[in-house]
C-alpha cells in the first residue's frame, strides 16, 4: 500500500543527535517526538524505577525553563504533550499547531542541554511522591494489579533486564537521592543517545536551521553501560498462586516469546489473535461463550529488545476456579498442533491487522512515534509497509510452527484467587 | 554566535485552519444526517444514535437498556452470534455498541472498501437481531458478573456512588447504566424484545458520518442498506434542578485499599450557550489541565497524587462539576481539604494572565479536536446530543473570546459551590474514617457501592 510510504530525511547532528523529519501538510499541527535509548532495562536490582521517575524529573524545569512552566508552555500554545518509558526506551514528545515548533523544540533542548542546573532535592521529593501515588493507584491498587510485576521476576532469569516493573518497587523508589538523579542524567541523556523526529506541516530547511540552532550546541557525554542478556528458556514449570482481595479467580500463563523483529514474532501474534484476540477467537468462544467458564479471555505478546514474554489471561465465572480453564487451553493448543488453522481465520486475523495499519495513520503523534520505534528497533523510519507485510505474507504453516515451537514448553502460572 | 536561551520563542504566522464543512440532510423522514468529507486516508466512520438511553430504564429494571445493548448483535438475521461477529472480523470492521445515560449508539470504522457490507451487517442487526434466549442467558450473566466486579475497583465505586448522590440519589441520573444486580435478575428476554420493540424502534434516530465519500454517494448507500423506522416518542425533556444541600462527606469502606479515591462536586444546569464558554475557561485555570490550579497544588505542590482534575460533565438534560483524584491514604483529609480551599479560593476571581492562558489554550488548541476521524465524530455528536447549531464550532473560538473577567466570576459564583458539595471517598475504612471525622465539621455517613445510605 502507498499509503503506507513514508518519506524522510534523516541525518546527525555533530554531536551525534540523529534526526528524522516526515513533512505531512493536511491539517496545521506538528509532533515532536524524541526517543532517549534508555529503559528500565538499564536498571539494577536494588534501583528500579529511576528511568521512569527521571522521566517525571525531566518536566520539573531545566535552566531556562522553570518549574511547571514546560507544560505551561506548551498547553499555552495549544498543545498536548506526555512521556512514557517501557523496558527498552523513554520517549517525549509534544503536538501543536505547527507554528509553534520552535517553542517545543527550544524546550526539549533545554532539558537535554540544561537539565542539571535546575535540579534540586524540593523538586526530587515532590515526584517521589507523585509517582509513589502512580504506583499505588496504577498497580497496588488495582484489582489483579501487581500480576505483571509477580510474573515477569520469576519469569525472567534473575537479572534480566526485564525481571523488574518499569515503574520499580516502591523501596527503591522512596531511596533515590540527587546524585543518583544526576549520575542517571549523565549517563544517559545525551543527545549521541537520542532521536528527535518532527512530523507534521513543517518547513524542511526552516526545521533544519532550528534543530541545529537548538540542538547543535549541547555536547555528547556517552558513558553507555552495555546490557548484559542472553537467550533463555523455562528450565522447568514454575507455579505460583496468590489470594487477593478480587471476586474471580484469575489464571496467568507465562511463555517464552522471541525479540522484537525475529522472524517468529508475527506468527505468534497471528496465532495469538486466532486463539484469545477477539470475541469470534477459539478460546474466547470456547470458554466464554459455549462452556460459560470464563468471564473474559486475553493473550498478548510482548516483544522487546531482549527477548520477549508470551502472557495468555482467563478469569473465571463466580465460583469456578481455573483449573479447567487452564486444561482447555492447552487442549486448544493441542488442538492448533495437530489440526491446524483455517484459511478464513488467517484471513481474518490478517484483515483486522491490515485495517489498523491503516487507521493507525489519523495522528501525526502516532505516526511520529511509530517512525522512532521503527528506527530504534531496525535503522530504518520508512518500515511501515514492511511491517504489514510481515503479516500478509505469514502462512498457516509458520503459524502452525509457532505453536508447536512455542505453545509448548514449560512455563509460568499464577493463579490469584478471592480471599474468602 | 551564541544562543539566548532565555529568550521564549516566538511562534510564526499561523498557518490556515479550514474547519472540516458539516452537512446535515434528512434522508426520508426519520433519518436526520450529519456528514463531513474527509479524504486524507480511505476510512468511513459511521455512527448511528438513538435517542434513548439508560435514565428510560423502568423502575425494577435498571440495566434494560445496557442488557439490550449486549445483546442485539448476539446473532442476526441467518447470522448466529459467532457467525456475525466473524462477518464483521474479515472486514476489519470493528464494531461497537453501548447504551449510556442518554443515547444507544451503534459505530464502527472501516476501510472504505468495506462500507457497504459494513452497514449491510449493522441494518441486518437493527432490523432483525435473533434475540435467542440461550443468547440472553449468556449476555444476563455477564452483566451480573460485571456488576459483581465493580466491588474489585475503588475508582469505579467512587464514581458511582459519586453520580447517585449529587443527584440525590432519585432522579434518573442517578442510575448506574449497568443497573442493580436485582433489577438484572429479573429482567427477562420479553423485556428486552418489548424494549427493543416499544421504544428503540419508537426512538429517533441521527446518523454520523465522517469519511472518504461524496455526499451522494453517501446518501445513496444509506437509502439503500439501512431501512429506517418511525420516530413516535416524544420525549418529554425535564431538566434536573438544583438541589441546595450542605456539604456531606459519604464514605464507602473498600477494605486495605491503598490509596482513597476522592470525587467532589455538585450539580451545575444543564448545558446552555450562556454559560458553557465561560465555564469551560474557568474550568481550565482550576483544574482541567496538568497546569491548572487543582494539579498544580495537590500534585506538583503537595506530592498526594499522580493526578487531580475538574470538569463540567453536562448530560442531555443535568449537569454537573466535579473534580476527581486518588491519593495516599494518609492525605486524604489533607487532599480534601485543598480542594475544598481551591474551590472557594476561584471565587475570589481569577487574574487577568490565568485568563489568557486559559483563553490561549482552548483557542489554539480547536484544531487539534479536528485530526481524526472519530474526534470529528464526536464533535458532531456532542452537537447532536446538546442540539448546538450548525454554526456552533464556526463561532466557537470567537465565544470563547468574548469572555471576560466577570463572565468568569459569575460562572463561579453559580456553578462552582464548595458549601453544597457532596464529597464522597472510597478507601480503608479503619484508617481514613478518623481522618474525616474532624474534618470542617461535615457530617459523615456511610455509603454502600452505590451511595445507598446505611442505616
């Protein structure tokens, strides 16, 4: 599909600040958006969580911007703006109406160049209060909401980047210190280590002259630690349960995935799509609607670049435990082994994904973010298309393969059942 | 050279933004639709709305309309269930259906390519859903497992209980969409059949659509694969009244909860051209932004929360202000209090600069609210549901402009009143019930789930 081409500059800066400019003229707005090549997965035990509350810290003001004055800014001017950070990257980003690119782009400068001269210890105690609260209200306090956190420290040999919560445990949370701060700014946040592209109704050689006005002048300071990791397997069942204060029981199963971009990883989320996806998928309808055992079905693969976690989810009906549930699973995979797929369930699967390729296309924040992920991940912004292909060209066989190579091996359970 | 960094950028001319053209015809007598072209990407996003929602819910059998909802595309036509919903997967058509206070509404988005089998489907669901009693079996007991669950999340307890009690727990607001447990039990499939019947198939209906299609061609595929029905209720409109109350803090017990989940707020009026711009300005200096008053004091100042807001929430014919947070457990009065603090503080006026921000900020940002398809959808809905004029977001920014610093004052002298507030918290009763019981006095009382007083 041409819709799906996306045409780019891209080049460095000398400081080693890499840029991706898309031009997108159909409605008045530019996003802005920047990927610092950091993640939790950067992280020690005993220190989890400081990538994500130095994301919080990066909005406390920087040497030219005082504090709340970055948002301030910003929604001043019309626009919205956020940061998020997953296991492998922390992401920034701003949409505005496009007359105001240069006010985000002195902005995101500002707090890459100029952030350690605005911080202080009122700053640093007030965001470890606001993000203890995100994880009190985001997982502690949430029904089945430590389930992720429980799963992916045993699941993941101990010290994978991945065997701790992005949002970190709230022991190390409460025990960062400026210096720990400071030291995470250094190490990190350096433009060689980051990726600003710009997407929207820009002006290619006026975005050109103010990246570099901006950005030009902060100095690279790269002390980069490589991640250690390896590929690895479950050596053996692991079975976990826990009784939480929930009506239904819950059960997790927990299986080794593959990395982003590996050959397999299409084929598992096609085969997960068919099994648990939607209402009309095998396990959904076996469970939910025919048997009546279950009160909702879901799997889902996450895929990053350390390897990956395949995680299938079913709540049970009032009453029920899951041991049922969890036998016609791994019927249902059976199943899948031995009889294969339809035509019209790959066809299926391939439509729904097809069409959210397409509509993924309405918002230039989205688009702006998925040309980051598609270069961090591959070196290459203009992927879209690819990406798609990936999926129509997988066939019942790999999708067969991907069941029997991954649907089998040992894995993780957790089982979360009602107190009473 | 070297760069002063000091110096706020400037922003360029501003470049042109066309506001998407809003095209309303009636197509037979009973379909009214609303259309805007849109060809940037090969997608139609098509929204059908009936006017009746869960507040038509009789007594005894609150959660009706919900229940229909759930269940009319549970197999239609030669479709069973499964069947239909794998007719709409191979579109890639995703397909979704809900009843709230005021509206049932049917949308989907598709690839263009799709459309027309797409409204084929969605007609042969209107016009002859199977409604099998196994079916509704099966849909009944989901809702009541749903309900069941609502017990799990201190966030939705809160908010239920929040929306009964402001409207004193009597008016048909105050009814949770979902409904009651009892009432769901008892509710059979001849109800939903004479719900679908009697009054969905009475109710009017509007049309949305925003997509890469001609207006004719939009009009001709209308005619052809939706069969329209007669709109035969008149519905009386009744608007909902204040109710001046002192302030009461309701408390629901959610046992080693965390954090307490806070709601304040009270009913305002309903939705109006007078009041609507300088209320959606004052809200934004208090508490509708991360900059606003409310966030910057409880979180960015005092460190309670990852979050507090305001809003004006306006139904069809009701309205009202809120705000909302959750925090540690331990500031809860604390937060309460502060909240309390900005709502009397507001009405005292804001400054001049709190004004331009707000006024820059809503203005600048209109054609944000206009870059996807379902965000143009939803404008156009919101004009629907509050019966706006066709020329309300042509004349939106210049509304906005034309409030003043006492327009705001007003506005927050009528709409804005922390002495008849209801506050209601959701958290551990052990910990946080001493906390209230000092607090400025308030009476406490104790709410279940629902804001059902216990006796």
């Amino acid at each position: 599909m041409d819709l799906l081409n996306i045409n780019y500059e891209k080049y460095s800066l000398k400081n080693g600040l890499k840029v991706i400019l898309h031009q997108k003229k159909d409605i008045p707005l530019v996003a802005v958006n920047i990927w610092y090549k950091v993640g939790s997965s950067n992280e020690v035990k005993g220190k989890t969580g400081i990538a994500h509350l130095f994301e919080h810290m990066m909005f406390q003001g920087s040497l030219n911007v005082p504090k709340e004055k970055h948002f301030k800014y910003i929604q001043e001017a019309g626009g919205t703006l956020n940061a998020s950070t997953s296991f492998d990257r922390t992401n920034y980003y701003e949409k505005l109406p496009s007359n105001y690119l240069e006010l985000a782009l002195w902005l995101e400068s500002d707090r890459m160049g100029f952030f350690l001269p605005a911080l202080d210890q009122v700053k640093l105690d007030n965001q470890k209060g606001v993000v203890s609260n995100e994880r009190l209200q985001r997982y502690d306090n949430q029904p089945y909401g430590l389930a992720w956190e429980t799963i992916i420290t045993k699941f993941f040999p101990d010290n994978h980047p991945y065997s701790w919560p992005t949002i970190g445990f709230m022991d190390d949370i409460k025990s960062y210190t400026l210096d720990d701060v400071q030291n995470f700014f250094t190490q990190y946040y350096s433009p060689s280590n980051a990726t600003l592209t710009i997407v929207g109704n820009i002006d290619l050689k006026e975005t050109k002259y103010l990246v570099e006005k901006y950005f030009a002048e902060i100095s690279a300071n790269n002390k980069i630690v490589p991640i250690q990791s390896s590929a690895f397997s479950l050596e053996k069942k692991i079975t976990l349960s826990q009784k939480e204060d929930v009506q239904l029981e819950r059960i997790y199963l927990a299986l080794p995935s593959v990395e982003i971009f590996n050959e397999n990883e299409v084929s598992i989320d096609i085969l997960l799509d068919i099994l648990a996806g939607s209402k009309s998928s095998r396990l959904h309808k076996k469970l939910v609607h025919n048997l009546q055992i279950a009160q909702d079905v879901s799997a889902f693969q996450f895929s990053g670049k350390y390897g990956g976690v395949i995680l299938f989810s079913v709540t049970a009906k009032p009453g029920l435990t899951t041991q049922n549930i969890k036998q016609e699973i791994l019927n249902e995979i059976d199943n899948v082994n031995n009889n294969g797929i339809t035509e019209n369930e790959l066809l299926r699967a391939k439509n729904v994904i097809k069409s959210q390729f397409v509509y993924s296309l309405q918002n230039i924040d989205i688009l702006a973010d998925q040309i980051n992920h598609y270069d961090y991940y591959l070196n290459e912004p203009n992927s879209l298309a690819m990406d798609l292909k990936r999926y129509a060209d997988t066939s019942i066989e790999s999708v067969v393969n991907a069941s029997k190579n991954f649907l089998t091996k040992n894995y993780l359970e957790l089982v979360i059942s009602p107190k009473k | 050279m070297t760069l002063d960094r000091k110096i706020i950028p400037k922003p360029n001319k501003q470049s042109r933004f066309l506001l998407p053209k809003i095209i309303e015809f009636k197509i037979g007598e009973f379909l009214n639709v609303h259309f805007v072209q849109k060809n940037n990407l090969p997608i139609v996003r098509f929204g059908l709305i009936s006017d009746v929602g869960s507040t038509i819910d009789p007594n005894g059998k609150k959660g009706l309309a919900n229940l229909f909802s759930m269940l009319i595309d549970e197999g239609a036509g030669k479709f069973d269930s499964m069947q239909l919903k794998e007719q709409f997967q191979i579109l890639g058509t995703n397909l979704s259906i809900g009843a709230s206070k005021d509206s049932c509404s049917f949308s989907f988005l598709t690839l263009k390519e799709n459309f027309d089998r797409s409204l084929e489907l969605l007609n042969l669901i209107l016009n002859e859903p199977n409604f099998k009693e196994d079916e509704f079996k099966k849909e009944k007991d989901k809702l009541l497992t749903g309900i069941q669950q609502i017990k799990d999340s201190p966030d939705d307890i809160a908010d239920l209980a929040f929306d009964s009690l402001i409207f004193n727990n009597t008016s048909s607001y105050s009814y949770p969409t979902s409904g009651y447990a009892e009432n769901v039990e008892s509710i059979t499939l001849d109800d939903v059949k004479n719900f679908y019947k009697s009054i969905f198939l009475q109710s009017s209906i509007n049309i949305v659509v925003v997509g890469d299609i001609a207006k004719e061609e939009l009009e001709n595929k209308i005619r052809k694969f939706i069969t329209p029905w007669k709109s035969t209720i008149k519905k009386k409109s009744k608007n909902i009244f204040v109710v001046d109350t002192k302030t009461k803090i309701y408390f629901a017990d959610k046992k080693e909860s965390v954090q307490s989940e806070i709601r304040v707020g009270h009913i305002t009026c309903k939705r109006n051209e007078t009041d609507f711009y300088s209320n959606a300005l004052l809200n934004t200096i208090l508490g509708g932004q991360f900059s606003s008053r409310i966030n910057l004091n409880l979180r960015e100042d005092k460190g309670y929360t990852y979050g507090a807001h305001s809003g004006f929430n306006y139904y069809k014919n009701a309205g009202y202000f809120y705000v909302t947070t959750s925090v540690e457990g331990k500031f809860t009065s604390a937060a309460i209090k502060e909240i309390l603090f900005e709502m009397k503080k507001i009405k005292k006026g804001v400054t001049e600069e709190e004004l331009t921000f707000a006024k820059s900020s809503i203005i600048k940002r209109f054609p944000l609210n206009f870059e996807t398809y379902g965000q143009i959808a939803s404008n156009l809905t919101n004009k629907i549901e509050h019966n706006l004029s066709i020329s309300y977001y042509n004349n939106y920014v210049k509304n906005i402009s034309n409030v003043d610093n006492q327009m705001i004052k007003n506005s927050a002298e009528n709409f804005i009143r922390p002495d008849n507030a209801v506050i209601m918290v959701v958290g551990d009763k052990k910990n946080i019930l001493p906390q209230l019981e000092d607090l400025n006095k308030y009476e406490v009382i104790e709410v279940d789930n629902y804001g059902k007083i216990q006796k």
